[in-house]
C-alpha cells in the first residue's frame, strides 16, 4: 500500500498539529509492514533525519506560491495522485481528489458559544463540515468530538473513528536542577517560580481572564511569575492588559519558537503548575505534554478535557478569574 500524508502543516512553527503530523510519520516509520510505503507531500523541503525518519520516507515537494486549501486543491490533488490512500491531518482535504481520503478532525469548538468570532461559523466551519462529509472516513480524538461530528457536520457514526492523541515516549521531565535554574533565568530573568501555559493565545483559551486571576495570586503574596509559551495569534493588547492588572513584571509572553520539540522539555519541567483556562479543546496535547512531565494541572474539566485528564488534574467548572484563582493558590498552597 501506498500511504500519502499531506504535510502542509510542517512548514513553519510546529504547533499542535504541526506536532502531531512529526509524531505519526515517526511512528509510522518504524510500525508500517514491509512492502508499504509512506509519502509525505510538502511545499518545501522538509528535513527528515532531524525528524528521525528513515528512507521509507519518501518526501515529496510540490513547490507553489499557492497555500492552505488553494495548494491543497489545485496542487496536492495532482502531485498526489498515485497514492492509494491520503492522510489529511488538519480538518480539510482536497475536494475533487478521486482516491480514497482520510480526514483528521482535532475538535468542533464551535460547538461551545464564545470560542470563536462570529464570521468562524460562515466560513471554517463550513470548511471544515463540507470536508469531514466528503471523506471516507474521519480521525477524531476523543469521543466529545466524535459527538460533535456526528451531530453539527452529520457525518454517519461509522465513519468516524476515535484516536486518542499522546506524547511522544521522549517526553519525560528534567530533573538537572542546573537546566532548570538556567531555564528559568532566561524566559523569566531570574530563577522564581513560575506558572505555565502553553498554546496559541487564542479566544477560547481566556488569556485576558488568566491575566486577572494570576494578578489576584500575585496579590495574595505568591512569588510566582506566568510564562505565556506561544503565539499572540489574536493580537490581545498583553501589555495593556499587565498594566491594568499591575503585574507588567511578572508576565512574559514569548511566541514559543524552538529547534526541536523536545527543546521544551526543561520549559514544562522548570514550572511549578500548567494552566490551561481553556472554554473548549476536541484534545489538547498541551495538557498531555504537562503532565507527561509530572506537572500539576489546573484546567477546565468539561467536554474532552474531562476525557483526558480523568480525574488526574485540578478542574474548575468554568474558566473564570474566581475559580482560576482559587485553583491556582490551592496548587500553589497544598504540597
């Protein structure tokens, strides 16, 4: 069999599913029967020994100056014809490829009011509808999100099956207290404690609200800083927003861009709790990643949330300053 993955997502910053697509072609790599063959379709060269893949790796570069679903459709539908199956891990496929088509839905946050801006729902949403009904079959993460696909995009339940995402076997906490000092002094130019989120600051991730409640944390006499570890995809007003809540020097926001992923190893390790105020996640490899290093998590225990952390973090009803800081102080009290 001839397996193709479209690897669209593995240019430029490796975020979640950027993360995810380096994890299942690793895997993959070493667990695919003899015989087959794995093609990853790229629009730039892509580095497969920093990725650890082997030759059965055949790369694929479809150069074009078109991008996102326009060099799906009218470049990848081409350079992928040969493949017996394709791989479409990021929510949309190409819509008049004649094989057989494979899409990975990571979530249905719009399912939940206030996660996106009002125009989500004319346009990704249809997007996103339109390809999860024209695939053969689609990947989800958690049975939240199988809900989800079967009840807003109308996709038949056997088509739908339920993967749940993971960290790699690398991801173990770093226990070098010298990395981790020197950890903290450079992100926080001083070796303090420290409260992590990692991700896009995007709207259903409540970043303004984190803001607030770490500021009350602050108040209450707690050493600690907040390390903001991704993108400000939305472009909040951070330091409108420090300056309001008195806490300029305590917050860092850094887009979170690293060599490796596994460069943020020592980030989670040298932290003290992970936060993630989240109103809705189809998954979240972030909290998986947290706790892979042994890290305490404060989230919001609703949806596939709940699912993945099953008891196993401090979860708050709803992501509130109120409650965010009553579990963040309780963490930070209660060894």
């Amino acid at each position: 069999m001839k397996i193709g993955v479209n690897g669209l997502r593995l240019s430029g910053q490796r975020l979640g599913i950027g993360r995810y697509i380096e994890h299942l072609l690793a895997d993959w790599d070493r667990s695919l029967p003899e015989g087959d063959r794995l093609i990853v379709f790229v629009r730039e060269p892509l580095d497969t020994a920093a990725l650890g893949l082997s030759e059965r790796v055949e790369q694929r570069v479809l150069r074009s100056r078109l991008q996102g679903v326009w060099w799906e459709n009218l470049v990848l539908t081409r350079g992928a014809r040969d493949v017996d199956v394709l791989f479409c891990p990021s929510y949309t496929i190409p819509l008049r490829f004649s094989r057989p088509v494979v899409v990975a839905t990571h979530s249905v946050n719009e399912a939940v009011r206030g996660t996106h801006s009002w125009w989500y729902h004319l346009t990704y949403r249809q997007r996103n509808r339109l390809c999860a009904r024209r695939a053969d079959a689609v990947v989800v993460p958690s049975g939240s999100t199988k809900a989800h696909v079967e009840e807003l995009y109308g996709v038949p339940s056997a088509r739908i099956t339920i993967v749940p995402e993971g960290a790699p076997d690398s991801f173990l906490r770093v226990d070098d207290p010298a990395i981790l000092a020197e950890t903290r002094r450079s992100y926080l130019g001083a070796d303090v404690p420290y409260i992590l989120f990692v991700g896009k600051l995007s709207q259903r991730r409540n970043i303004p609200v984190l803001i607030e409640a770490f500021s009350r944390v602050k108040r209450s006499g707690a050493p600690h800083k907040l390390l903001l570890f991704g993108p400000n995809v939305l472009g909040l007003p951070i330091e409108q927003l420090l300056k309001r809540h008195g806490v300029t020097d305590s917050v860092v926001q850094t887009d979170g861009r690293i060599a490796r992923h596994e460069d943020i190893l020592p980030v989670y390790s040298a932290a003290e709790i992970f936060v993630h105020p989240t109103a809705a996640e189809g998954f979240s490899l972030t909290i998986v990643e947290a706790m892979a290093c042994a890290l305490p998590v404060v989230t919001v225990g609703q949806g596939a949330v709940r699912e993945i952390v099953d008891g196993a973090a401090l979860t708050i009803d709803e992501p509130s300053a109120d409650r965010l800081e009553e579990a963040l102080l309780r963490v930070i009290r209660d060894a």
